[in-house]
C-alpha cells in the first residue's frame, strides 16, 4: 500500500493514473478497499483523465468486487465527484440508481451555487 500511496500522491498524473489503474488487480480479486482508497484520495484531482480512471475502476468495483460498498461511496462522495467520474462509475447500475445518485451530485452542486451568492 506504501507505493500506492506514493503514486497517488506524486506530481505526475501518469503516476497518480496508475495507482487508480493498478487497483484493479484488487477489484478482480474481490477487493475493492484499494480502488475506493485511491478515489477518495483523487476526488479533487484536476485531471479529466483521472476522473475516468477513477470512474472506471469504481464501475470496475461495484461490478466485480461489491455492489453494496460502491454505492455507499457514491451516496457519501457523488456531491464532491467530478461529473465524468460519476457517470463512469454509475454506468451499470440501475436507471432509478442512477438518477438518485446524480439528484445527490446536483443538490451538492446547487448548495454550492447558493454559497457564491
């Protein structure tokens, strides 16, 4: 985990975009704490190719590993996500899912909204 957390903290987004890739291995084994790791860690990055990396290995997660974990990360961190790291990673869920998750995205959007006002 030390080189994991390394990656997802370097500069370079190559780097950070392998600490979300390699967590894969985790998923394909039933674990997805890694790939949940490395997406809390990366929900600020500024990067859109971080924002689909991490999306695809959290789609990657609830698909293989556990359904239930991933929407709680999503019901906790959906305001906080970037909008393509949201869709990537609600893509196999169900469509009444995946509207209740993007409602919980934008109410955190529209409070952010209201607090530039």
């Amino acid at each position: 985990m030390a080189t994991l957390d390394s990656l997802i903290a370097s500069e370079s987004l190559w780097e950070r975009r392998v600490a979300m890739i390699s967590t894969l291995a985790w998923v394909r084994a039933g674990d997805a704490e890694p790939t949940f790791r490395v997406a809390r860690a990366s929900l600020h990055d500024t990067e859109p190719l971080m924002h689909k990396a991490s999306g695809w290995m959290l789609r990657e997660a609830g698909k293989r590993a556990n359904r239930s974990e991933l929407t709680a990360f999503l019901e906790e961190h959906a305001g906080a996500m970037p909008r393509t790291m949201l869709s990537c990673a609600i893509e196999h869920l169900e469509p009444t899912e995946r509207v209740r998750l993007r409602a919980i995205a934008h109410v955190a959007a529209d409070a952010l909204s209201d607090a530039d006002r």
